[in-house]
C-alpha cells in the first residue's frame, strides 16, 4: 500500500470508529507496524488533520472533519460495484435503476486511473434466477419504513391463509431469492417476517407508528438477540 493511501486509509478507519482505535488495531488492519502507525498519525496531525489522543490510549477523529468524499480506493470502488450488481439483481426495479444510477455517478467522477475499477472490476455478483414475482410495489413499503407510518396488509400464509394485518414496518430484508418484511404486527402483538412475494396488497394507512425516531428498529434489534441467545441455530 502507498504511503498516501495509507494515510487516507488511517483517516477512514478513525471516521468508521465509535471508540478510540489503537495502534495495534491501526496496525493489524493496515498490516504494518506500530512504529509506522505513530509516524503516520504524527504527519497526518502536523498536516492538521483532526486527531485526538496518543499512544497507548488510541486515538479519535475529531467530529465535524470532512474530506473529498470520492477519495475511494480500488477495493473500495469493487466494493460498490459488488453491492451495486447485487442489488440491481436482487431487488425491486427502483432500487436496481438507483443501483445502477450510483456506479454511473461514480464512474464519471472518480479519477481517470481509478474508472477501470468501475467499469471492469474484478468482482461480480451472480444472477438471480427464479426469483418469485411480487404483487406489491417495493417502493411503497420502503416509504412507510421512512416515514414511520402502519401499513395494511392482505397477507397469504404458507398454509394458504388470506389474513388482514396491521403492521408497523421496521425493515425490508433481501435474501438471494426473496425478501422479507419486517414489522410488529397488531394481530399477533409480535414481530413477524412477512414474505413480499405472498403480500396480496399494501396501503399505507394515515397513521403513524407513534414510537420516537429509531425506537421500534432498537425494539426490534433487542428482540432478534433475544430470539437468537434462545435459538443459536438462528444466528
């Protein structure tokens, strides 16, 4: 790895750190040593970058420090593309357009000796094939989602039960060859797993979930650990 990229990679992984990050884990990740940590961290700070604490303690990147946000390395960029083909492939027509959207923007902008990692990458997703049709607009769960509203499902049970159900949404999860919402729903008063491909129909109701911002997903993250500390196999 170039000196450069190293410093710019020191810089990424500060940003991504909720904790202060070590020297240690600076090295382990970069697979350098710490001695070479200290004096790049020494010449980001003397270029004045935001860095806080020192060695032995780890260190912090001061909140409110921003940089070019298209400063991608190749693995990054092959990263993109990966998730981009994945998505395109695996998810509903919007989602795919907006996919496809994102590698285009970043092809157009990223510097000229990094656009062949954009358009011939050396990573790709594969096809998906048989992938069950769906009744529903994607769209329209996502923004009940956003927008912390009920929806109103028709709903047709693997037992080949038609039910109605009020449910909250909390996320829509893609699997290789299906997905799945995930919502509290009022008539089991739990959280379930709706396949999209058997929900018959979907409004979106004129009424909001009534929960702060974030507290119904934080419900429903306590509950998916507590589900898998009862059931490891799930996890």
């Amino acid at each position: 790895m170039r000196r450069a990229d190293r410093l710019f990679q020191i810089i990424q992984i500060l940003r991504r750190s909720t904790r202060p990050a070590t020297a240690s884990a600076l090295a382990a990740e970069l697979e350098v040593s710490k001695r070479t940590v200290y004096r790049d961290v020494a010449d980001l700070i003397g270029q004045r970058v935001p860095i806080e604490g020192e060695a032995g303690l780890g260190y912090l990147l001061a909140a409110g420090y921003d940089m070019p946000p298209l400063m991608l390395t190749p693995d990054e960029l092959e990263a993109v593309v990966l998730g981009a083909q994945w998505v395109s492939a695996h998810s509903d027509k919007v989602l795919a357009n907006a996919a496809r959207d994102v590698v285009a923007k970043i092809a157009a902008v990223v510097p000229e000796r990094l656009r062949l990692f954009v358009i011939e990458p050396s990573v790709g997703a594969k096809p998906t094939i048989g992938k069950p049709e769906e009744r529903v607009d994607a769209s329209l769960l996502r923004s009940a989602i956003r927008n912390g509203m009920k929806l109103q499902l028709r709903y047709n049970s693997e037992a080949s039960e038609e039910t109605e159900r009020t449910v909250w949404p909390v996320i829509l999860g893609y699997a290789e060859a299906s997905s799945l919402l995930v919502a509290w729903c009022e008539l089991r008063q739990g959280f379930r797993h709706f396949r999209t491909d058997r929900i018959i129909a979907a409004e979106i109701l004129d009424e909001p979930v009534g929960l702060r911002s974030g507290e119904l997903r934080r419900r429903w993250q306590r509950w998916r650990e507590e589900q898998v500390r009862l059931s490891p196999d799930l996890s």
